[in-house]
C-alpha cells in the first residue's frame, strides 16, 4: 500500500507540478488517495493540463462551439498576421482532455461535420499494456493525446509517463490528429511506462512484455552511395544506432567517424535502441556517405616509444584510409585558431572553440561543456555527492607538434569519446595566444586558487596537449592528476581509468554520508510532518470541543428562556382562572342555613378522592351548582360532573332547569372526573 501511495504521490506531483510534498499528500488525503479526483480538485476544469503546456485560456467563439478553448496569444496572432503559434483547444463537454498543437503555420483542427450531420467517424485501437488489452474507440478527428486520456482514464496510467509505439511513421507527437495518420480499424499500439529506453532494457528479462518488443525484427534498407551498393540488414529492438553504425563498418569498411547518415528519425542519437527510433514499418531506408575531413599535408606521426601495438582500433584506422586522405587534401591555408586573440567573452570563446575544432577534426569529438569555467565547475564539483563528476579540462595549443596526432589518434577516437561522456564532464581552451593563456590562469586562480594555477602553469608547450582532470573532495576543489599529449593511446586510456576510479573512490564515502544525511533529513521532515499534523488535530478537536460547547450553553439558554415563557404563561392563565374564579364565587348565591326546608345537599367526590360539601336551594339552577365548581377549581370545560344513578353528565342537561326538576334532592352524591 505505501508503495502504491508513493506512485501516486510521483504521478500527482507530475500532473499538477506542485513540488511540496506535504501540499501535495493533503491534496490526495481530501481526496481519499484518488488520482484523477484529487487532479480535478487542484486543477480547475477549464485549465487541466500538464504544467509544461498550462497557459492563458479565454473561450472562443469561432471554433466548433462553446465547449472548445483557444489560448489568448495565439488565437491573437492567427487573427492578426497569421503566423505560426501554439493554439490549445480543451473540450470541456467531456471529461477527456486534449490538446492540440499549432506549429510552422499549419492549425491542425479536426474538420466541421458536414451539413448533412453525418457522424465523425470512430477509430477503434487496440493497446497492448503488460498481459492486458485494451480496446480505445476515439473520433478520427481527435488527436494522440485523446488516445493517452482514454487510457488514462482506462489504466490510471497519467499521459505524461505513457510511450506508445507502433505508430505508421514517424515524429507522432500528442498534437498529432489521428485522421492524418490512415490507421485502420483494430489498429495495435504497444503501451510502456517507462520514462528511458535504458529503464526498458533493464526490465525486458523480467517483463515478458517488454521482452517481446525488444526481440521484435527490425528491418533496414541501407543504400551505400559511396561503394555503390544496397544492403537488406535485420536487427533485433534492443540494437542501438551506435552499434548499427559499428555493424555496417564491418560491412563498407566506412569507420564510424566517416559516416554521414541521412533518413534516421528527427531526434534520435547513437544510444537510441530500434523500438525508441520510431521507424517506418516493414522497412525502414537509410542513405550513408564517406565524408572525410581535410587534413594536413604533414600528418606527424607518433613514435613507436609512445605508442602501442594494441591500441584501439580506431586509432590505428586513421592511417587506413592515407590514400583516401591524400586524395582530398585541402589546400594549405592556415587554420583559424580555435580561439581569436584577446577574446574577452568567455562563453562565446568556447562557443567559437567547439565549432573551429568540429571544423578540424570532425563530427567525432568530445562533448565539450558549453559555458565558462566557473559553471563547466558548478556542474561537474559542486553538485551532489551523488551527481557529482569529475572536470576534464582539454588544453590545446597550435605550436604543439602533438597536437593533431593527440586529437585525430586520441581525444576524438570512438572509445575516448565514449568514455569521457558517460563519465566527465569536459571543457576546453586554447593556449596558442598569451591573452588567452593569461585569461585562463586568472580564471583557474580565482576558481581553485593559486595551487592550482601553478600546477597548469608548469606544463610546457611540448607537453600540450593535455587533458587536465579535476576533482572536489569534502570542501576541497583541485587537481587530481594531468595527462599529458606525449603519451600513446593505452597509456592515455589507463590513465583516464585510473582518474576516474581514483575519484570514485575518494567520492563514495561522500555518498554514503550524503544519503545518510538525506536520510536523517527525511525522518525528520516526516517527524515535523506528523506532529504538524497532530497539532492540527488537536487544534481541531479543540475548536469543535469549544464549538460543541457553545452549542450546548446556546441550547441550555433557549430552554431556559423557553421555561420561563412557559410559566409566565401559566401564570398568566392562573391569574385569569383565579379572576374567574373570584367573579364566579362572588356571582353565587349564599349558601342555604342547614335549617331551611328545601335545600339539597350535595356531596362532590373530586379526581383527588377528597369529598368536597355545599347545600343549595332546590329551586336555585342547575348553573348555580356548574359556577360553583368552577369557583373551586373545576370548571366543566376541563370536568366531568356525572351523578350516581342514574349515571349521566350534569353538563350534557339543561343548565335552567333546576335541582328539583332534575331530582337532585334532597341530597345526592355528584363525581367529577377529567376529560
């Protein structure tokens, strides 16, 4: 579970481009660890895109109907000159986004329906993803990133980490519209998550998957136009570009150096595999020419002492080819420098440096870092433990002898090249003029001090080229060691290895402290993270404690406030029963002496079992009797008055009859109960 929570962290933080975790797990806490609810939810409906592509959106009325957006800028600039643009159009009828791209003058926008209302028509896919297929059904008039949706929604795989292969040509990008592409019904894509080809290979062993698709043949048709000849060569998906160039070396004895390649996919490079190069199916056509760089008539060759019998193959090729070579030799115009004299602009002396020495010796040739010193040091020295590389700083020197046999059988080799860029950072600088050498010690004073200045002071022309590698350890930035032009080829590549372990080995340690550092770093963010939000909890269980209780004191207070309305109205009611009352008793007649004639005696058994007497007059009414009552506390709107026998209710009778007529004498026996 927690490693399907961090997943969904990495995915949420991609989407949304929110970089703090802790903004970001409350965000998929609200939304109970839903991906595509807690998107929603941060990125509102009208600007869901990816952080890369979010802009300026305003509706526009000219395009489909109200459901479709256009960017500001550049419905603008369509309206008003008509040049090219990046247009992005979000259909919010649907819970589906996609975006369409606008570049090179060209809008590709699905065409209207047609008057008659025919229908889009619906373009069926099938995409493979692990052992699972799933089938996707998108109008043809949608675009690639509609596809991605759909399998978003589908897989819960976020667009941003799908790479889809099997497309039928190439450079398919997301603003790419499906109608342009002619793919039939039931067309097979295949899905990958993986960010790198490198990550794919890695994982082919164990994902069947994977596997199959870096096993599949590959087909190339390579037309030779320098011997003449046409090739037919199937490779395995898994074959990068860099061991295709080496293949066909074994077939058109062309070295790698000298190929000029034309038909390769826009984009790809020599560590590019098959599967990634996005290659026309069934076969793909390559076009390869020798091209060979001019080079001097007086070609100085190294001496047997300084080079070896098993150098590289490469190294060795360079002196193949002399017929070729001499064929086409360049007139002997000196060569611009690599670096004009009395440059002041570091950055653009690089720059300028880079293009003189590609000039010179070829496409073949060292990454060389463009910037200054101090940045090529940011980026190698001065960066994490875990990122850090090593600074090889190549110095070149014109009056050198050794410096064309040190760059062609050296420094430009395939094996030299391939180490250097997956292992150092590299940066150049032409010592031929004094300015520049003087500029350059400044530089290497002021960034690693006087130390290390005088170290690159101490090489001599005789020595240049050199190759002068640098290296941090703790706090300290220095000199590891110095490769000079006199060596031979072996000598240079043991040196170069030696370099690199040397610094491995002195920077392991670093890592190890750096991780347990980022590690203690973590634990206590989580710490802070955690009782954060136990503070917070108990902040909000103490003001819902206080709400609650403000609650209670409210309620309290209106019931009490009810009460007291309660009784004042009884007490009122009381007070006008008792006038009544009053008004009754005063109303009635005096009770009869004991001694007279014709009186009733009446005996009233009240609802309390208390017995209640009182003589009337038998002439007097039967209302006489019913005031009584009611100037005792009984009145007949609350009472019963019900005689012994016969049973009935007084008040049902006649109230002016009176108690002779109703045979209530000479004495009788009255119950009063409630109704």
């Amino acid at each position: 579970m927690e490693e399907n929570r961090e997943q969904i962290l990495m995915d949420f933080q991609s989407c949304t481009g929110i970089d703090d975790v802790a903004e970001s797990i409350m965000h998929l806490e609200a939304s109970n660890w839903e991906l595509l609810d807690a998107v929603n939810n941060v990125m509102p409906q009208e600007s869901q895109a990816l952080p890369s592509e979010q802009e300026s959106i305003r509706p526009c009325s000219n395009v489909r109907d109200n459901n479709v957006l256009l960017t500001q800028n550049t419905e603008n600039q369509l309206g008003s000159t008509g040049s090219s643009g990046d247009v992005e159009m979000i259909d919010l009828s649907d819970r589906n986004l996609f975006s369409v791209r606008v570049q090179e003058q060209s809008l590709e926008i699905p065409p209207e329906p047609n008057p008659g209302g025919e229908s889009a028509q619906i373009l069926k896919l099938i995409v493979k993803y692990k052992e699972k297929n799933t089938h996707v059904e998108v109008p043809a008039c949608e675009t690639v990133a509609t596809v991605k949706m759909a399998l978003f929604t589908e897989l819960g795989i976020v667009p941003c980490k799908q790479h889809l292969i099997g497309w039928p040509r190439n450079h398919v990008t997301d603003n790419t519209v499906l109608s342009s592409l002619d793919l039939p019904n039931d067309f097979v894509l295949r899905l990958f998550t993986l960010d790198d080809q490198g990550a794919l290979l890695s994982n082919s062993s164990s994902d069947p998957n994977i596997s199959d698709t870096f096993n599949e043949t590959f087909k190339l048709y390579i037309v030779d136009q320098t011997n003449n000849k046409n090739y037919t060569l199937s490779f395995v998906g898994s074959k990068t570009i860099l061991e295709i160039k080496q293949d066909v070396f074994a077939l058109t004895n062309i070295p790698v150096r000298h190929q000029k390649w034309s038909g390769w996919p826009e984009g790809v490079k020599d560590s590019t595999t098959l599967v990634a190069a996005d290659l026309i199916h069934p076969v793909h056509t390559l076009y390869l020419q020798k091209v060979v760089k001019c080079q001097k008539k007086n070609i100085k060759h190294l001496s047997s002492s300084e080079s070896s019998g098993d150098e590289f193959e490469d190294a060795n090729e360079c002196f193949t080819v002399d017929d070729d070579i001499f064929k086409d030799v360049c007139p002997t115009n000196k060569p611009k420098p690599l670096i004009s004299e009395g440059v002041e602009d570091e950055r653009e002396a690089v720059e300028n440096f880079i293009h003189q020495f590609r000039q010179r010796y070829g496409d073949c040739l060292p990454q060389f870092f463009q910037g200054t010193l101090a940045e090529a040091l940011q980026a190698s020295c001065l960066t994490s433990a875990r990122d850090r590389r090593p600074l090889a700083v190549y110095l070149h020197h014109d009056e050198s002898v050794l410096s064309n046999v040190f760059c062609t059988q050296l420094l430009c080799t395939e094996a030299t090249v391939s180490y250097l860029t997956q292992n150092f950072v590299i940066w150049a600088w032409d010592l031929t003029f004094n300015s520049n050498r003087s500029q350059f010690l400044a530089a290497v004073t002021q960034e690693l001090g006087a130390a290390a200045a005088g170290a690159i002071r101490d090489i001599t022309t005789d020595h240049l080229p050199a190759l002068v590698v640098i290296t941090r350890l703790r706090s300290s930035t220095e000199v590891l060691t110095v490769i000079p032009g006199t060596v031979g080829l072996d000598e240079f590549m043991t040196n170069l290895i030696h370099a690199y372990e040397m610094f491995c080995s002195q920077v392991g340690g670093e890592i190890q402290e750096e991780r347990e550092r980022e590690a203690r770093e973590t634990v206590k963010r989580e710490q802070d993270a955690a009782y954060h939000a136990s503070l917070m909890a108990d902040r909000a269980k103490e003001e819902a404690r206080k709400l609650e209780e403000a609650e209670r004191q409210q309620k309290l207070l209106l019931e009490e406030q009810e009460r007291e309305k309660q009784d004042e109205i009884r007490r009122q009611e009381e007070s006008v029963k008792e006038a009544i009352r009053q008004s009754l008793a005063e109303q009635l007649p005096p009770e009869p002496d004991e001694s007279c004639s014709d009186i009733s005696k009446i005996r009233f058994r009240l609802p309390t079992g208390e017995l209640l007497y009182r003589r009337f007059r038998c002439s007097e009414c039967l209302h006489v009797l019913v005031n009584y009552l009611a100037s005792v506390g009984y009145p007949v709107e609350d009472y019963k008055v019900l005689t012994s026998w016969p049973r009935r209710d007084l008040t049902t009778l006649d109230l002016e009859k009176t108690l002779y007529e109703l045979k209530l004498y000479p004495q009788e026996t009255i119950t009063l109960e409630e109704k």
